[in-house]
C-alpha cells in the first residue's frame, strides 16, 4: 500500500515529535530506532524512508525543538512588549519546565551530550544559539550591538545553567532557589 505525500510529512513529524521528546527525557542513547517508531505508531522498517540514520534523526529531531522554542520565546517577547526578559524568564525558569525535560529545552536537557555528537547536530545547535542570542540582544538595553550580544549570551547562559542545576540538585527547596535565582538575574 502506497504511502500519500501528506501521509509521509505527517509520519515524519509524528517520528520527530516522539524522537524529540524522548531524547530529551533519555538522552541521545538512551532509546533506540525501534522504539522511537514504535512510539510514533509505525514500523521499524519505515524509519530510512526518512532518515539515513540515527544521527540524521538526532539532528532533525533537535532542530524541531530548538525551533519551536525559539519560536515560544519569540511568541512570549512579544506578548509582553513591556518586560520581554522577564516574560521569557518566568516561563522558562519553571518547576514545570524544569520536571519535565522532555517537551523543554534541549540544551538544558542534552547540552553536554550535543558536544560528543556529530557535525549536523552541532551546527545546528550552533545556529540555534546565534539565532536566540539575536532574539534576546534585541531585547535587551545597551549602547552598542556588541554590548547587547554579550548581555544576550549571558542571560541565555543564566537560563539554561539555572535549568540544568536545577535538575541536577536532589533538594526541591534548593533547586526552587536556583530557578528564583535564575530568573531574578535575567531581571537585573
């Protein structure tokens, strides 16, 4: 039976969204090809009717949701065109967020693992990460582009550090601190 082009976009995004989320939960190695079709309703067999390997996947998958958070961030900014910062801030910075790794973000869930992965992956977080920095420059106060980039890079790196602590520490109480802290940094 002969799969339709809209029957296969809609395969493919099923396999990235479940792909997407899992390796979030369980970290690049942590499920395999199998089960991610399994997941997303379809074959094992199907999976090189859209990727050439896992690698390939784990790059598509990636970029899925580092778009769509780039594009939520964009969304918050401007939903609150008075404190744009803060609105990114306090909805990052969240137990909610930090509880559930898995439809969050990826640098805070898979940072060091995107160091050991392939060239696709990390060009494509790097685009991401220049692309967010963009967002968060034109956000922020300075005099000159260079100073708005390094308050840009700064506070990108305040929200995803306070993310990734937060998950780490085993005392809620602490890791509550740090999200607070986190965000009360991006305010300043």
């Amino acid at each position: 039976m002969k799969v339709t082009r809209e029957q296969a976009a809609q395969n493919r995004e099923r396999i990235l969204e479940a792909a997407a989320q899992r390796f979030r939960e369980r970290g690049f190695e942590g499920i395999g090809v199998a089960d991610l079709m399994k997941e997303a309703g379809l074959t094992h067999g199907g999976f090189y009717g859209h990727f050439s390997s896992k690698e390939h996947l784990i790059a598509e998958a990636s970029v899925h949701a580092l778009t769509r958070s780039l594009a939520l961030w964009s969304k918050l900014a401007e939903g609150a065109p008075g404190d744009p910062l803060s609105a990114i801030a306090e909805a990052y910075l969240t137990s909610r967020h930090r509880d559930n790794p898995g439809t969050g973000c990826v640098l805070a869930a898979l940072g060091p693992d995107v160091s050991r992965q392939g060239r696709a992956l990390r060009h494509a977080v790097t685009d991401h990460v220049r692309s967010a920095v963009e967002l968060l420059a034109k956000l922020l106060p300075g005099k000159s582009k260079a100073a708005r980039k390094q308050k840009a890079i700064a506070t990108y790196a305040t929200l995803v550090g306070a993310m990734v602590m937060a998950r780490a520490v085993d005392d809620r109480a602490l890791s509550q601190e740090i999200l607070d802290a986190g965000r009360a940094c991006v305010k300043d």
